[in-house]
C-alpha cells in the first residue's frame, strides 16, 4: 500500500494535522475511533443499505458507443451523476454522518462554497435527523441562491461567513471557530479529501465505493477487472481519490488526474495546483498549494466552483510527487467544449467539473483497444445558467 496514508497520517512528505491545540481533542477522538467504526459490521451493513436504496447505487458503468468512436478508443463512464443529490459527494456525507452517530454527536457542522456540499451535508442530516449548520461565505450565499434554499427547505440552517473575502475560506475558519467550542457534541463534515488526518484517508475509503464498483463491474463487461486508464477532475480530490482507490497499488493502471487551468496556467486566474502549487500547510494538512512566496494563498480560479480550490489533497500531492499520478489540467474553454460535446453525443449534460475530465480526450490520443474509464461525477443541472450565459451551442 505505497500510496495510502501512513500511521502518522502522511503520504510521503504530505499530510498530517497542523491543527491549533484547541482542535486536538476532537480531531484525536476522530483518528482513534474512525478504521475501528468503519471496520464494524454493522456500520457497513447500514451504509451499504443506505448507499443502495437512498443513493441509488451502484452507479452504472456505461460503455459511451459514440464518444468511444469520436476517440477511436474504448471509453467507460463511472455515472456517479445517477446518484441522489446529483453526484459523488453524497457517498462521503453519508458515511460521516453514520460515523458521527456512533461516536454519539448530536449536531453536525460543514463548510461550502458552491453549496454543493452543504447540500450534500444538509441532505444527510434530514435523513437522520441531526441538527446542521453550514458556514459559507456571504458572498457565495448571494451567487448561489438555489443551493441555499435547497438546505433551507431540508431544515439546515446556512451561517453566513461575513469576513475577508467572504468565500469558502472564511466559511472554512467559522467551521473551525464553532467545532473548538463545541468539541463534545459536534462533528465536522469536511467536503473533500483534504483537512488535517484522518479526514484525508476517511473521505478517500468513504468514496473508494466507486473503484470497488468500477473493478467488478468492468469484470462484468468486458472480462478484465483493471482499466488502462482512469480519468477524473480533481478539485480537492475526493471523486479521483475515489475513482483511482483501489487501482493504487495496480501500477498498470494510468492514474490521469485533471485540474482546471481557469483562463490558463499562465495567467493569473488559474486553479491548477501541481502547476503552480509549491508545499505548504493549507487547512491543516501539508500539500501542494498556490501561494506567493511569503506564504500567502492566492485567490484561484476557474469557470466551475468544484474546482476553484487553491491546494489539493495530500494524496495527490504524493501521486503528482511520486510521478505515480499523471497531472492534465483544462482551460474553462475546453471544459466548456468538452461538456457540449458529450452532451451531443451522450445525451449527458456533465457538471462542469467533471466536463474537465472530458477534455483530455483533446489532449491524450489513447489506443484503439485501451480501456478508457471517466469518472462522470456529478450532472450538469446547477451549471446549466452558465452553460447558457456562454450560449454558443
Ligand atoms: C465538488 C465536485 C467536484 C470537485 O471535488 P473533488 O473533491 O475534487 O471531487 C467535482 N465534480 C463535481 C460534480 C463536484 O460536485
């Protein structure tokens, strides 16, 4: 297991918990009870009941005929856009939550940007019950109307972060402030594989649903369990770190990781982290991130909000390192073509994020035999006023 977390919640030189002693009670009750929790099978027995009659998995694995012919090369979509609430990230919420009751926590707080986590978040606490407070930036609850009330309507209460810059950053920090305060009650559900350890490796095995069902489901298909490739956008990394879990160790498999390159890599609004990124600590774990050269973060960019994150997972930060990994990044126009252009010949409007994805097959030119999987993960329904702003279709 080369590429998973270590003991001391490492990946190579990435990871860790650089967290304020004020959060080391709680983040130490998390490390010590999470692979036990997990493990137990009356856990996995509630979550996969629950991954299969609430999320609606598994996902199908699609073999895309004409997208396949466009590229002369086998192409299999992984439809994580088929899950409920519209795209992967459900599979880690509902994991948390499940582990949030068992360590006896009343009440759960997340972060947001976009919304679609909170969202995510907020759907899982109406499902058990649980009292929830996303934070999120004043600024980003006046873009993202919809999505506000979306947690609304199922009884979340949405905080607005009102200062700095008013973002997902600020939203992050009000988390912290009210997880310090209430570490007995409470559990934080972070979005994506990032924060300090164990939530990197906790939110990885909550996603890695999506290789398991990939590896049996292509056995199914097309009688070989390992792709030559697997395709995934990476914002913080959750739906990669999912898509690629248990093909790590298969160093046969291409691990093709993608990141939004904004307007480009060279100009200064650009999200693509391994490009620009160099080390540093970014919400409380060591990465890759984008910053100037006294350390502070610069504000990233790009057309999809999934994917307008500065850092990047510390597992991928090893992959990118370690060459295990290989890193592509899209321009918004690129995305924007690619996700149009699936749309034509799928019939599948991709989120914007996973359009990202879509536009290596630009970049790439695969063998007319290799085996092509793109993880599809989320659908393009909340992206559909910027599909139409860009209007030339
Ligand atoms: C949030 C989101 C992403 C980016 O998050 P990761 O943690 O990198 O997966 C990608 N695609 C969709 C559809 C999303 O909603």
């Amino acid at each position: 297991m080369k590429y998973s977390v270590d003991e001391h919640g490492y990946y190579g030189q990435f990871g860790g918990a650089y967290i304020p002693e004020m959060l080391h009670p709680n983040v130490e009750e998390l490390k010590n009870a999470y692979l036990e929790i997990m493990n137990e099978p009356g856990f996995k027995a509630e979550f996969e009941d629950l991954l299969r009659d609430y999320v609606g998995r598994p996902t199908p694995l699609y073999f895309a005929k004409r997208l396949s012919e466009k590229y002369n090369t086998k192409i299999y979509l992984k439809r994580e856009d088929l899950n409920h609430t519209g795209a992967h990230k459900i599979n880690n919420t509902l994991g948390q939550i499940l582990l949030a009751k068992r360590l006896g926590k009343k009440r759960i707080i997340a972060e947001t940007g976009a919304g679609q986590h909170g969202v995510a978040t907020a759907t899982v606490c109406a499902l058990m019950g649980m009292d929830c407070i996303v934070y999120m930036g004043a600024i980003d609850m006046e873009r993202q109307k919809p999505n506000v009330e979306r947690m609304r309507i199922m009884g979340a209460e949405v905080r607005p972060a009102t200062s700095g810059s008013k973002t997902l950053k600020d939203a992050t920090n009000e988390a912290i402030r009210d997880w310090i305060n209430n570490p007995v009650d409470t559990h934080y559900i972070i979005g994506s594989v990032v924060g300090p350890h164990p939530y990197p490796d906790m939110v990885a095995r909550f996603q890695a649903i999506i290789s398991e069902e990939i590896k049996w489901q292509l056995k199914g298909l097309t009688g070989r369990e390992n792709p030559d490739h697997v395709i995934a956008c990476v914002g913080g990394g959750s739906n990669a770190a999912g898509a690629f879990y248990h093909f790590l160790d298969n160093e046969d498999v291409n691990l093709i990781a993608v990141e939004a390159a904004g307007l480009g890599v060279n100009t200064d609004k650009s999200a693509a982290t391994t490009y620009l990124g160099t080390p540093g600590v970014l919400h409380a774990s060591r990465s890759l991130l984008m910053q100037t050269e006294d350390g502070q973060v610069v504000e990233p960019y790009s057309i999809s909000a999934g994917l307008d994150y500065p850092g990047i997972g510390p597992m991928h930060a090893h992959l990118f390192e370690s060459g295990r990994g290989s890193f592509f990044s899209a321009t918004d126009d690129e995305a924007y073509e690619a996700g149009i252009r699936v749309s034509r010949l799928e019939g599948i409007i991709p989120a914007l994020e996973t359009a990202h994805a879509f536009a290596v097959l630009e970049q790439i030119e695969f063998k007319p035999d290799d085996i092509v999987v793109i993880n599809l993960s989320g659908r393009g329904d909340k992206d559909l006023q910027t599909y139409i702003d860009r209007g030339d279709y």
